[in-house]
C-alpha cells in the first residue's frame, strides 16, 4: 500500500524525465524505476507531453486545446444561462418599462437555480439591491 502524501514534482523533474524516455530508449518502466517514480505517472506525462507535440494519436488534446475548449465550454452555460433567465423576464419588462418589483420577484422565485451575478447582470439590476 502506498504512503497517504501524494508526491509533487516540478515541471523540470517532468520535462527532465521525458527527455530521458525519449533519449535512452528505455521504456517508461524502466526510467520511471530508475528515477524513483511511479510508472503510471511518468506514463501520464509522457503522453501529455505527446499530445502538446501533437505527436499522439488524434483523438488527444493539446494543452491549449483543452484550455480553450474548457473556455468555450463555460462561455457557453454562461450563454445558455443568460437566454434561460432573459425567457423568464416578466413581459412588461421587455417593453422598456422596468418594474423593478417584478424583476425583484424573478430573482428571488430563480435564486434556487441560478446564481444571484447572471441574474442582475441579465436583468440589470443592481446586486446591492
């Protein structure tokens, strides 16, 4: 059974693991061995550092790639959140009249399904109010 404390290692202790797989030609088993290190870690990295080279198999996403489709992924439940509220608004306040009592009303009955920021931004109405 292993220790309770998870091990961190720097990213040069990474970067410097990989090179040894790909210079020495051994395999991930044996360097991870030789390193002190678990070989399913030293697997994980190895893959990744692949992918970033765009040098593994295409279903694998860079870094960047996932960052971004992490980004676009929140931007649009934060879309989605913002066409729900903006369905729900009262009618007369799509009219250009602002009865701040129904909007009041909305946020508090929608308070238990979306976030108190998205719906005064949707609604603008002060949070403070």
């Amino acid at each position: 059974m292993g220790s309770k404390y998870t091990k961190r290692y720097t990213e040069e202790f990474k970067r410097d693991a990989i090179a040894l797989v790909d210079s020495s030609g051994k395999t991930v088993t044996a360097a991870a061995r030789e390193l002190g290190t678990s070989s399913e870690s030293l697997r994980g990295w190895y893959r990744k550092a692949k992918a970033d080279r765009s040098e593994g198999t295409s279903s694998e996403l860079s870094s960047a790639e996932r960052e971004e489709l992490k980004r676009l992924r929140r931007e649009n439940r934060e879309q989605q959140q913002t066409i729900e509220i903006l369905k729900k608004r009262p009618p007369s306040s799509r009219e250009g009249e602002r009865p701040v009592s129904a909007l009041y009303r909305l946020i508090h009955a929608e308070k238990a399904n979306y976030p108190i920021v998205p719906l005064c931004r949707v609604l603008h109405v002060a949070r403070s109010s």
